[in-house]
C-alpha cells in the first residue's frame, strides 16, 4: 500500500503547488515570529495573528551537517544513510530569520545573501511508509 505524504509537524506550512510557512505578526510591535506564536515574544502582546511568509529570503548564515545529529530529538536517517545536508538561516521579506534544512550541501555553491525559495521534501518514511514531509530552502531559480 502507498503511503501518503504528512507533514513532520502540523501547521508549519501550507501544502499545494506554492507551499508558504505559517508565521504570526504582532498587531501590536510587528514583530515577526516563525513558527507561529499565540503572543509575542517580544512585547508580549496576546495578538499575535497567523500569516503566510514569502517563499524567498536571503541566505544570513549556512554550515553543513556532516554527521547525524543526536537522536532524539534527530529522527532522520542514520548511518550508511545519512547523506551531508545544509542548514542555514533564511532571512525572508518580514524580517524574521528561519532556520532550515538547504537543499544544497556542498559549500562551494553557498553564498551569503544569495535568494533562496521555499520548497518542501520528503525527509524519511515513518513506520507506517508515509512520506514525511518537511520544508527545506533551495537556490532561487
Ligand atoms: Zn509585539
């Protein structure tokens, strides 16, 4: 039986052709937050409403993860499967910064302030052989 795609955590991004993060912005300072907050961690304001962010940002910082991290919190391949993956900040539109999976993982291809888009991915099969899906940030085309 095929298994079906769900997303690594409920509510961090929209699903369909042009996948958006799920952020909040405070009615009161602005303040941008990802992933959502249900008040504001700056001026503690209790409204905080649900936006949708831009699909592209600006590279702020990348490294990349040579070996698997920790488990847990890590659930991802382990082992002779563990492929090296970027991880970086993404400064999108709103002013917030994101940290994300990159889809590229050899540092000749990084550059600080290049643009980047959203886009999402399978990360690993759960026990079940549902695709779990999460959002990674790739070079901008
Ligand atoms: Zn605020």
């Amino acid at each position: 039986m095929a298994g079906k795609q769900i997303p690594v955590h409920p509510g961090l991004f929209t699903e369909g052709k042009s996948p958006q993060l799920v952020g909040s912005k405070c009615a009161d300072c602005s303040e941008v937050t990802f992933p959502k907050q249900s008040s504001c961690p700056k001026c503690t304001s209790e409204k905080a409403e649900e936006i949708l962010l831009s699909r592209k940002g600006t590279l702020w910082t990348w490294t990349i993860q040579h070996f698997a991290p920790p488990s847990p919190p890590y659930d991802g391949p382990q082992g002779d499967d563990f492929v090296p993956y970027g991880v970086g900040y993404i400064e999108l539109e709103e002013g917030v910064r994101v940290e994300s999976r990159l889809t590229i993982n050899d540092e000749k291809l990084f550059k600080i302030g290049m643009t980047m888009e959203l886009g999402i991915e399978k990360y690993r099969t759960d026990a079940d052989g549902n695709d779990v899906m999460t959002f990674v940030f790739q070079p901008a085309s």
